[in-house]
C-alpha cells in the first residue's frame, strides 16, 4: 500500500475516534447538565419546557391555558364551524404524564438516535403530543347532543292526504360519531387547530318514483271525531297522523302502526294527555293515539286487508263502535295487516279541526266489504258495598259509579256486486264492568266485633 494512502487511512480514522469522542463528550454534557430536567428546545404547543423538572412542567402544564396547549380547535361540519374546547366534552390533560413525556425526549434509542433529537430540538422547538384523559360518558354525551343539533333525517316522498299529489322526498344527513371521536382525539393529540367534518348522506325510504308507479284507487275512506279543546290530545292526533300518512304497504308485505308512527316520546313531539290503563284516563306521552290506530283498523277492514295484530281497549271508546277500537303500545301492543293484492297500497292520513280520516289507495277493488256486530252483551255491573257505622241504618252512600261492561262479535261480509261470497270472524272482544263502589249505614250493633287478639 502507497505510504500516501495509508497516511489518508490514518487521519480518517483519527478525525472519526475524535467525532465519535465529541458526540459522547457532547451527549455525557447535556445529560450532565439536563440530569432530572427536560431538555431545552422541548415544548407542548406554546408552553416551552425545556430546562423543568418533571414536577416544575407538569405544574406548568396544569395551569396553561387550553389554547396555548393546542387543546382547542374549530370543527367544521358543512357550512357550519364551531370552537370546540376539550372541557365540555370530558377531555383533560393529563399534566404528569404529559410532562413524563417531555423528559423521555432525547432520553430513549441508540447514542445516534439521542444525538439527532438534541440536535432536532436546538434548531427547531419539538412538539410532545399531549397525554389526554377521557371521560367516555361524557364525551359520548356531546357526540350525541351535537349530533342531535345537526343530524337531519330523511323525508319519505308521500302523498298530500288532502289532494293526493305527490310530495317529494328529502334526502337525509348525519354525522358518524364514532368516527367523529377517532378523528376528534387524534386533531388534539396532534395539536391541529382545525377539524372537517361531512355528514353521510341517508336516503329516504320512499322516493316520488316509488309513489308515481303506486295505483290510486280509492280503497276505503273512514273518518273519527275528535275534540279540538283537548290540544294536547288533539295534537298527538295530528302528529300521529303526519308520521302515518304515505306509508307504503307492498304487495303482500306487512303493516305495522308502530313501525310506522315510532314510538311515542317527547323527544318525537308527543305531549302528555288522557289515555286509557286498565279501565282508567290516565295521563301518558301520546295519550290519543289510538284513536288514529283504530282510525287506521277501520280503514284496513273496508279495505279487505288482512288483520294479522289488533287488540281492543279495556272500556269502550266514543269515537269507534263498539269491537272496532284498537290499542297499541309500543314494544307491546301492535295493529299489523298484510296487503292481499299485486300492487302497494298507500295510507293517507289527515287530521284537521275535529275530525281524522284515513284513506287506503291501491289497485282497484275486485270486492266490497261490510263489518257487521253480532252477539252484543250488556254486562251489569257489580256492586261491592262495605259497611260503615259512621252513616245512618240504611242510608247509602255511592263512593264510585260503575260502568257496564259488553261482549260483542265481529265480522266481515265480502260483497262481489250484491251477492255475499263470504262472512270472516274478526274478533270477539271483552269490555269488562267496572264495580260500583258503596257505602251502607249499619248500627252499632251489627258492626263487626273487634278481634280480641289485637291487630
């Protein structure tokens, strides 16, 4: 080997055991001089930490500002933009473990590794992510009252139940909110000042082609009164109506009152009126309801749709005859039928002033149907008289009336022209009495003896 060369191998290596001597000297200095403190240069977002212990920057941490740890962002959903601040959502820094991590900075890999991170955060600050704790409960809570604000959802196209003109659907939006979590603590995590956010797009059901090729024979058509005074009870009329009117039935497909409606909450816009509970006006959500339930009954029995589900109410009602009301409780009680023809069937409902009707449209009608009462029964009711010495011998004294009760059958004729082709048993239904209660006055005499035993 040529001295000259040998002379070059030389050096280079000399000026690399030198290099190599500097950069451990250089790190040994740094350790030396940050031993216990976060290393200079080091920051999370526009809170320098550089030079703290661990205590001294969690300390810091707690007290910052959210907006000077990047812990703040706008979200903008659509046209929309918010300022969103982790505190409403349950979301907090954790200041230790935030700080923690400061201090591993440069601390962790292999000697090139550390020496390239000194060097990184000497020349340009270095951003730690910071360490968030969530509370899930909460932060679902906002999820789901932001997406209650912004979520839009679908319109089925319908008929107008005055004209029968067609309404056209509206297409429906909401937010993924699972997905809005992951990308919400990530932008955070990640000190973003910013979020975008696109609503899904949900179709509706029933689109105004479906309804255009629907048939729009006049089925059935029946109207109930109601009593317009009653607002809260004439209003759940009103929704319900609103929430039925378009549904499609498909050829041999089922009806449901329930599915159609939903279930009667406030937070779908029902208020809170008499409805009957074991023989009683009590006050519920959706109380009138069932008057457009058996509004719809009656329609589907004149129209020949096949009952699958109908209950009647444990007293009779005013707006319905007798065996012709129907109940319905949602995830209880239901009014199912099936369309027995080859084209959909539409059920239109309209309420104003004091009346409800409810028409059925298909293809036209091969047959005509009468629902006939047989086997009434009036039920007397009961009397439950309990004595009482504090009123005169034989004096009575009626705490409460009773009611009657009724047993009643009924059918359906299918007509074809005046000839009848048919008589189906559709229901045997029970009202049961209701007892009168009364007092009777006794003397003292016949009152009962007192058990010597005691109470």
């Amino acid at each position: 080997m040529r001295p000259r060369i040998i002379r070059v191998l030389i050096i280079l290596a000399l000026s690399g055991f030198v290099l190599s001597g500097a950069a451990v000297g250089s790190l040994a200095l740094a350790r030396g001089w940050s031993r216990g403190r976060i290393f200079p240069g080091v920051a999370c977002g526009r809170v320098d930490l550089g030079g703290l212990t661990q205590e001294a920057a969690a300390a810091r941490l707690a007290g910052a500002p959210l907006g000077e740890l990047a812990l703040e962002l706008t979200v903008q959903i659509d046209d929309a933009v918010r300022t969103f601040s982790p505190e409403q959502a349950g979301i907090s820094l954790d200041a230790a473990a935030t700080a923690h991590e400061a201090w591993l900075y440069a601390r962790t890999g292999g000697l090139p590794q550390r020496l390239a991170d000194l060097w990184r955060a000497r020349r340009h600050r270095v951003q730690i992510r910071p360490v968030l704790v969530v509370e899930e409960g909460e932060l679902h809570g906002w999820l789901v009252e932001l997406a209650n604000e912004v979520n839009v959802p679908p319109v089925n196209a319908s008929f107008d139940a005055r004209t029968g003109e067609i309404i056209p659907e509206q297409v429906g939006r909401r937010i993924d909110t699972d997905r809005l979590r992951q990308e919400l603590l990530a932008a955070l995590r990640e000190g973003k000042a910013s979020l975008v956010v696109s609503r899904q797009t949900i179709p509706p059901a029933t689109t105004a082609e479906t309804l255009a090729a629907v048939p729009r024979n006049l089925l059935s058509r029946f109207i109930t009164q109601f009593n317009p005074e009653e607002s809260d009870r004439s209003h759940n009329v009103y929704l319900g109506a609103k929430l039925l009117n378009g549904t499609v039935v498909p050829p041999g497909g089922e009806f449901s009152f329930n599915r159609a409606v939903g279930e009667r909450t406030e937070a779908a816009g029902f208020r809170t009126a008499l409805e009957i509970v074991n023989q009683e006006f009590v006050p519920g959500i959706g109380g009138g309801i069932c008057q457009v339930a058996s509004t719809v009954y009656n329609a589907a029995l004149e129209a020949g749709m096949e009952i699958i589900e109908r209950a009647n109410h444990s007293r009779p009602v005013k707006y319905v005859p007798l065996g012709r009301d129907a109940t319905v409780v949602h995830g209880y009680l239901d009014l199912r039928f099936r369309n027995p023809y080859d084209q959909p069937v539409v059920v239109l409902a309209y309420a104003d002033e004091s009346y409800l009707e409810v028409r059925l449209l298909g293809q036209a009608a091969r047959y005509r149907y009468e629902i006939q009462r047989t086997d009434e029964e009036r039920i007397d009711p009961p009397i439950i008289e309990r004595p009482d010495p504090g009123l005169a011998p034989g004096q009575v004294v009626v705490d409460r009336e009773g009611r009657p009760g009724y047993r009643v059958t009924i059918w359906r004729l299918r007509y074809s022209g005046q000839r009848i082709l048919d008589r189906q048993l559709l229901s045997r239904d029970y009202y049961p009495p209701v007892a009168t209660q009364a007092r009777i006055g006794i003397t003292p005499e016949e009152a009962p003896a007192a058990d010597p035993m005691g109470p």
